[in-house]
C-alpha cells in the first residue's frame, strides 16, 4: 500500500503534522513490515479496512515525530485504546476512508490535542442522528450554522470527537456529546462549553475552541487544550 501526500486539508494550528491518501483496497500484511510499524495484537485478525487505516495513521504519526527528531519510536496503543506517545510529546491521530491525518508538538503547557477527519454525512443522516449528538440547549444556535455551511451536524460531530480526544488525556474517561455544548462560532472556529465537571482540570463551564474546514468530502476539525483555557474574545456568534 502506497501513501502520498494530502494537500487539501492544512491544519491551523501551529504543530508539526502530516497528512496522506491511499487506497485500503491495495493494502497487504507485509505492509507493515515494509513500513517498520508494529501491528498490535488485537488487530491481527481485524478487517482489512481496518488494518489499512491503522498503518496509515501510524505511517503519519511516524512523518511527524520524526520531524520532531524522534525518528525510531513506536506509539503502540493502551488499554483504552489511546495512542501512547513518546514522552513530554502530546499528539493526536485521525484518519477515515482514503485519508490519514497525525499532528504533535513538544509543548507542556498543552495538556491535549485532538484532530479529527469525517466524510461529509448525506442529508438523511443530517436529520436522524441530531438527537444523538446536539446537546438539547445547542438547536437555536445549530440552525444559524446550518445557515452558514451545508454539513453542519457532520462539522459539530467532528469538533465533539476532536474535543473528547483533547480532554481525554486530562480526563481518563470516556464522556459523551452531551458534555460539550456550541456557544459561538464563526468561519473558522467554534466555541463550546462543558456542561458537566469532567476532572479536576476540565471543570464544569470549561471553555474549549475548535477550528474547522471543510471541503467537497470531508472535515477537519482541531481542538487544543490547555489547563487554562478561556473564552476567545474576538469570536461572534454566527459569523
């Protein structure tokens, strides 16, 4: 399987990342090898599909660290089936159908990182899962996103996902959609609060942004979490 370089996404924060495209249909187990990754153990007898996606993340995440001059380091998986990186490293992984995405920073005062890629869901599904992802007080303010892109709830989900991911390492335990709610947002970013205390760094009213894009297919959202995380000033609601 052949990976090459994605150049329609371009993350907006500021870290080492890398993205690519391949085709899971031409993957094989000797990939893993050719690419000196390790398959876990609990993926050998997964899907292709699912092997595929894997190596491509890990190939990502290989591109980004050794770009932070750790260029023999394997980022295996813990029990909760998080990426473990190297130490004082903080980074995150994505990937969906064709495209892989990882981004990672040196930073400590960043206590987390999540990005997140989703194929653009059709308009069915825009309709039937909102009651599984909108927190009940977020509709009024959904609809006047909704007035401004054409995927919204693919976008809101996507930001919940890169949201959870940022808080997880600060957390250590998984939380629903509920949990984060959009309060604002403009072109670029979105604003969310946490409804409920997560942990003693993530307590409730915690203000959290994530920016987003997207194009013909998919969206990329980023969230980058720091203890101190506070309301942006300059973000009006719904421009």
């Amino acid at each position: 399987m052949d990976f090459s370089l994605y150049t329609k996404l371009s993350p907006q924060l500021s870290h080492n990342s890398y993205c690519c495209e391949f085709d899971s249909s031409s993957f094989i187990d000797s990939d893993f090898l050719n690419y000196q990754i390790v398959l876990p153990q609990q993926l050998q007898k997964a899907v292709v599909k699912r092997r595929a996606e894997y190596l491509a993340g890990r190939f990502c995440a290989k591109q980004v660290l050794t770009a932070l001059n750790i260029p023999c380091f394997d980022i295996i998986s813990g029990p909760d089936r998080a990426p473990i990186w190297p130490k004082n490293i903080i980074g995150s992984i994505t990937h969906t159908q064709g495209i892989a995405m990882a981004i990672a920073c040196q930073h400590t005062d960043i206590a987390g990182i999540g990005i997140d890629i989703e194929q653009l869901m059709s308009a069915k599904q825009e309709l039937e899962l909102q009651k599984q992802i909108l927190h009940p007080d977020e509709y009024p303010l959904f609809r006047r996103l909704a007035g401004q892109l054409s995927h919204p709830l693919t976008v809101i989900f996507s930001a919940k996902e890169s949201i959870f991911k940022a808080l997880y390492p600060s957390v250590k335990q998984f939380f629903g959609f509920e949990a984060a709610q959009l309060i604002a947002f403009n072109q670029q970013q979105l604003q969310f609060k946490i409804t409920k205390t997560l942990a003693e760094q993530v307590p409730q009213d915690t203000y959290v942004t994530v920016f987003y894009q997207c194009n013909k297919s998919v969206v990329l959202t980023e969230c980058e979490f720091t203890i101190a995380a506070q309301p942006l000033k300059n973000i009006n609601v719904g421009k």
